[in-house]
C-alpha cells in the first residue's frame, strides 16, 4: 500500500519506500507530531513574567541621648576574711559552731584545754608574791641605818682622840708627860682617822646595796609579773573567738585533734561577703573617659557601676567604685579597680561578674534592632531599603545595648528604612517591597521588647 504523502511531497525512492513500508512509518509518526508541535510554538508570542519583589520588613532607626558604658569582667572577693589559727597548743576540747554558719565578731568558736595554762597561771603568780615579798625586804632593810650609826661612832672615837693627841702635846711640851704617852696618843688617833673611813666606806656600800637590791627585787617583780600576764593570755588564747563578723567555712579539726602554733593550715576561715568586694581590670583610655566624665583626679569613690552575675546580663546590682589602682599594668595597659556592692547572701566570693560603668553621654545616637544587624568576616553590617527600594549594604560598628536596640556607628540617617529581619532571604542590590510596621504593630513591639524612648534613665 502506498503512503498518500509519498508523491506528493515529491520525496525521494528511499523515503518513499520507508514510507510505504507498514513497518517503517509507524516509529517516525510520532517524531513528526513533536517536530509540529515545536515548529506550531516558534510563532507564539512569549508570555513569561517575572515575578514581584519580594517583601520585607523595615523599621526606621530610633534616634536619642544615650549612655555609653565601659564593660570588663572581674570576679567577686570578701570584704574581709580572716584565717583562724591558734596561739598555743593544746588538745581541742570544744568547738562551737557549725560548718558554714554565719558568725558574729567576739563569738566562741573553739577551746583548748585549759587545765595546762590554769597551772602555769598559778606558777607564775606564786613567784610574783615572791619576788613582791622581796621588794617590800629590801625596800625596809636597815643595813644603811647601821652603817651611819657606826660611822657616828668613828666620829665621836676620831674627835676624842684628837683632843688626847693635843692634851699629850701640850703635856710633852711642858714635861708634864713622857714621850710614850705622846706617841700612844699619835698612834690612838691615826687608827680613829682610818677607822673613820671605814665607816664612811661602810656607808656608801650600804646605800650601793640599798638602791642595787631594791631595783634586783623591783626588776625580779616585773618579770614575775610579765610571766603572769603571759600566763594569762595563753589562758586565754585557749577559747578562740571570731575577731569579725561573717560566714565561717567548714571545720577542718576535729575534737580531740592536738593544734599547734605552726600549722599551716588554719582552723577556720571566716569572710565577710556584706558589702563584698568584685574587682575588675579596665582599659586606661576607658577608664580616663570615666573620670573625664565624673571630674574625679583621685580615687574613685563617687563612680557608679552596675553588676550583673555569671552569663546574666541584667545589670541589676548597683554600687559604687571605691578603689582605683595608682599605676597601670605595663604588660597589659590596664588598671584595677574594685567594686563595693551590698549583698544579702546571694553574691559569694570567688563568682564571676560583669561591670558596667557608665563613661560618657551620646547626643542624638543612632539605635537600631538586634535584628537589623548581619555579621561575616567583614564585620557588622545592615541592610538600608534607599529610595529606589533597592537593598544597599552598610558596615557598622555596633556599640552599647539599650533594650532590644544597639547603638551603631556608620552611614546611617534616621529617616532611612532599615532592613529589621530576614538578612539572609535577600542580597544587595535586589529590589524589594519595603513594608514599614503599622503603629499598632509597633506598639505591640515596644511593650513586647521595649523602647529606648520608654527604658528608665542610666543611673548617673
């Protein structure tokens, strides 16, 4: 059977043959329904249209008077804190308190036996009375009384033998009397001569003895004293009290322990954490805006600082910086400062700790969303909606938290539309529908996050 086509489409023997064939035309019908089709589309006119920009959602930057803050981190210490350790040694008999308990200062806390020191308080003052005894004897001894009263008799025994030796020379001069009288007179009164100075030697010894005895017996008292008073102290050394107010850690010496005076480790410590103390190390430029803006050439006992603890970042314990470091730290450029902030209980020793110190005001700064901000390897950054409504992308540099806004530092006027979420939905340059929130969205946000127009002042 012959193909209708076959002559008169005027085609060649071998297409013709192929087309008569029942087995050939059959694969290629379909081929020729397709290339139909194609050729029967090439004429219609292209109907695509590229679809509408997409929507975003802007806000407009807010713009006020903020504080900026110096932020460092620090850790907290105790006010006070005081190692307990023992004066003398002993078996520990009594302790009285319990481990971590909040003690008051002068309060009992541990005792020593005291039956040692109580002997040797007894001792002691039994020599004191002794060497007391001993002043009163050689206060009232009567050996310089003696030694004058003998020197009177040398006197008297001196002044008759002159007047014999004179009544024998007046006698030996008129040969009233012999020359051996005259010479026993001489002899009489030389032995009363020298036995006058005997007794006046005898005098002086005597006052020398007085006054060295008295002084021997006053200074034997005193130390006989000086031993009671030290007796009376290990005495009362033995009952150790808490020489401040605070939390005492746990015991560390059980009943019946012996404690030594050397022992490096302490029976017990005791801080005191109210005020408790947090110190810091800040930047010098930073912290010469802090004193630029509070006036301060000396210490720092009128700058405010506000705390918060670990990962929080509410900053909601105030007070004050009461100690500034007088040099800075050649190895790191910064100085210390400390921190004095009341506390219940809930701050202890050891935490860390952020500061937040407010260095000086920003007139008119520029504050957007959280969200408003990317980051990548070149830093901050924000997508603006210009007047084409076209996305530009501006470098930032974000500064301090205020609520839910972040001061920034770049290209940005308060009247332009800023992109507030879905960074990474669009890139620059791509035309979008910028679409702003209505007042009552807005509203809704601002009692949702809050506002830098509705936050409470920084403190001052």
């Amino acid at each position: 059977m012959r193909h209708p086509l076959s002559n008169a489409m005027g085609l060649r023997p071998s297409v013709q043959r192929l087309l008569n064939s029942p087995h050939g035309f059959m694969p290629i019908w379909p081929v020729g329904i397709a290339l139909f089709l194609v050729l029967a589309g090439c004429g219609q006119p292209n109907t695509y249209q590229a679809p509408p920009p997409p929507d975003v959602q802007v806000s407009l930057p807010r713009q006020l008077t903020v504080t900026s803050y110096v932020e460092v981190t620090g850790t907290t210490q105790a006010s006070e804190r005081v190692e307990l350790h023992s004066r003398v040694k002993g078996f520990l008999v009594e302790r009285k308190f319990e481990d971590g308990a909040l003690v008051n200062a002068g309060q009992l806390l541990f005792v020593i036996d005291e039956e040692p020191f109580k002997v040797k308080l007894q001792y002691a003052q039994a020599k004191a009375n002794e060497a007391e005894a001993n002043v009163k004897k050689a206060n009232e001894s009567k050996a310089r009384e003696i030694a004058k009263a003998q020197f009177s008799v040398r006197e008297s025994q001196l002044a008759l033998a002159e007047s014999d030796h004179e009544r024998r020379s007046n006698l030996l001069a008129k040969q009233a009397s012999s020359k051996q009288e005259f010479d026993q007179s001489s002899a009489t009164l030389n032995s009363a001569k020298a036995q006058l100075l005997a007794a006046r030697a005898e005098v002086e010894q005597a006052e020398v003895n007085y006054s060295t005895g008295l002084l021997s017996a006053a200074a034997a008292l005193k130390l006989a004293q000086s031993e009671v008073r030290t007796a009376e102290l290990d005495l009362e050394y033995c009952r150790i009290v808490a020489p401040i107010s605070g939390r005492i850690d746990r015991r560390v010496f059980d009943i019946g322990n012996y404690i030594t005076t050397d022992a490096a480790t302490p029976l017990a410590t005791i801080v005191r954490v109210d005020p408790i103390y947090a110190y810091a190390a800040v930047s010098e430029n930073d912290l010469l805006k802090v004193k630029t803006r509070y006036g301060i050439q000396g210490d720092g006992q009128t700058i405010p600082v506000l705390m918060s603890l670990g990962d929080q970042r509410d900053f909601s314990i105030s007070g004050t910086i009461d100690y500034i470091a007088p040099t800075v730290l050649s190895g790191t450029g910064t100085v210390q400062i400390r921190g004095v902030f009341k506390n219940s209980g809930l701050i202890i020793p050891g935490m860390f700790v952020r500061f937040r110190i407010p260095s000086e005001e920003l007139p008119d700064a520029i504050l957007v969303s959280e969200r408003s901000l990317g980051y990548d390897q070149s830093g901050a950054y924000i997508y603006v909606v210009n007047a084409e409504d076209v996305i530009e992308r501006r470098l930032v540099v974000p500064g301090d938290t205020v609520d839910s806004y972040r001061v920034i530092q770049g290209e940005l006027k308060a009247n332009e539309r800023v992109m507030s979420d879905g960074l990474l939905k669009v890139r620059p340059g791509m035309k979008v529908n910028a679409k702003l929130p209505t007042p009552e969205a807005e509203a809704k946000g601002k009692v949702a996050t809050g506002s830098p127009h509705d936050a409470p002042p920084p403190s001052p």
